[in-house]
C-alpha cells in the first residue's frame, strides 16, 4: 500500500513539473502564431476604374458675353488609370506614398443667351487627364487598411471660348497643364498573399489661371478667370511585390 501511494504522489509531481515547464513554451508559441492584421509592406503596382465630377467655374471679367456673371460648367465621364508607391508597415499601422495618373473625357459645356437670335455665346471645357502624388496613412484592422491621403495634383484641361455676333466669329481655344492639391479617404482589402482590392475618393482642387485673348469680331481683349476642381470615385486592384501571408503577428 505505501508502495503504491509512493508511486501515485511521484507520478503526479513529475507530471506537475513537466507540464509547468511546458507553460511558457505553449504561450510563447501562441504568441507567435496569434494572427494581428494583414502586411501591406513594399512596393505595389495597379490599376483602377471610376468616375470624375469635373466643375469649371468660368468668370467672364470683361464681360464679353450678354451675361457676364460667373459660369459654372459641369460634367460627370469615366475614368480609368494606373497607381503605384511603397508602404512603411509596423505592427498594424501604414504609412505610404502613391503616385497615380488617370485618363477622362469630360466635357462641361455652358452657351450663354441660347435664345437670341444672330448671336452665340459659347464655353467649352474639357478635361483630358489628371494625376497626383500624395502620402497616406492609415491603420489595418483585420484584413482592411482605412486610410486618409493628400498631396500634389496636376490636370490637363482644354478650353474653348466661342463668340458668334453678326457677320464673324471668333474662336479661342487654349490646352495647358494645371497643378493643385489632392485630398481623400480609401480602404484596401488585402484577400491574398500578394493582392488587395482598393476603394478611394479624392477632390482635386486645381489652381485658378487666367486666360486672356483678343475677339476680332466684337473689338477687345476679353478675360477669363478660370477656377477647376474634380470629384473622382474608384476602385482597383494592387499587385504588392514581396507581400508576404495575407496575415502576421506583432
């Protein structure tokens, strides 16, 4: 009897000891192991589709047309285009820089006293193509990265004023490069090792120019003070070179 209670009690200390040194491996294995949020590190290419709400604010300074009060020109076209940067991640917090570059093909048009007779007082306004150059930040939550973004902007927008009174007409039309600034807010889903579905908005606010021109047919230099500014909505896909498993510890 005292041989088997011997047994029994040294039985359970050394089972006692084993699994107490077992203890820290176990939970430093869990540890480790414990999933925290998807790795959005390293460099990515991609491209995206969407839609751009162009407005063209034309204000008529000379007042070349019968209605020589401000303009606002408007028009909503596709947008397609490409985007590519590089992410610092730690731990769950992302911090990048993503250049982008889009094409359009909206067209806001404004005639001005469409029902007089004899006379045709026309603006047109095009948007060809837009990019940036921003930062963003932001912060993983499970699989998800939600961030905010702003930098550098750049447009190229096609104007065309035409003034029709009586025998002539006179058509100006000028193509130039605008810059401004970009702002927004996006997500990216990160749903495989090296692939992620991004969403964004931006507003692009471009900076105000003046176009001036000589209208043979009505006798004058005229001006325009032009003030161009972009909504746009996409969504796209990123190829991230080097990504890694879709999740990661600390």
């Amino acid at each position: 009897m005292n041989r088997f209670l011997l047994t029994m009690t040294a039985f359970a200390a050394l089972t006692g000891a084993a699994s107490a040194a077992d203890m820290p491996v176990a939970t430093k294995a869990a540890a480790i192991v414990r999933p925290a949020c998807a790795q959005f590190g390293g460099f990515y290419i991609g491209g995206n589709v969407g839609a751009a709400y162009y407005t063209a604010h034309r204000n008529d300074d000379d007042g070349l047309f019968v209605d020589n009060a401000g303009h606002t020109l408007t028009d909503t076209s596709w947008a397609a285009g490409v985007q590519g940067g590089y992410n610092f991640q730690r731990h769950c917090t992302v911090f990048g820089v993503e250049a982008d570059w889009s094409w359009t093909s909206a067209n806001a048009t404004f005639q001005d006293n469409p029902n007089a007779v004899g006379a045709l007082h026309r603006l047109d306004s095009k948007l060809k193509w837009f990019g940036t150059a921003r930062a963003r930040s932001g912060v993983v939550v499970d699989d998800l990265l939600i961030y905010a973004t702003g930098g550098f902007a750049w447009a190229n927008i096609n104007n065309t004023y035409t003034d029709f009174v009586g025998p002539g007409t006179d058509v100006f039309s000028v193509s130039n490069s605008r810059y401004g600034f970009a702002a927004g807010v996006g997500t990216e889903w990160k749903f495989a090792d090296n692939w992620s579905l991004k969403s964004e908005a931006l507003y692009i606010q471009l900076k105000q120019q003046q176009d001036q021109f000589l209208a043979v047919n009505n006798g004058g230099t005229f001006r325009f003070t032009n003030n161009d500014n972009i909504w746009t909505a996409r969504i796209g896909i990123n190829y991230i070179f080097g990504g890694g498993a879709v999740r990661a510890a600390y």
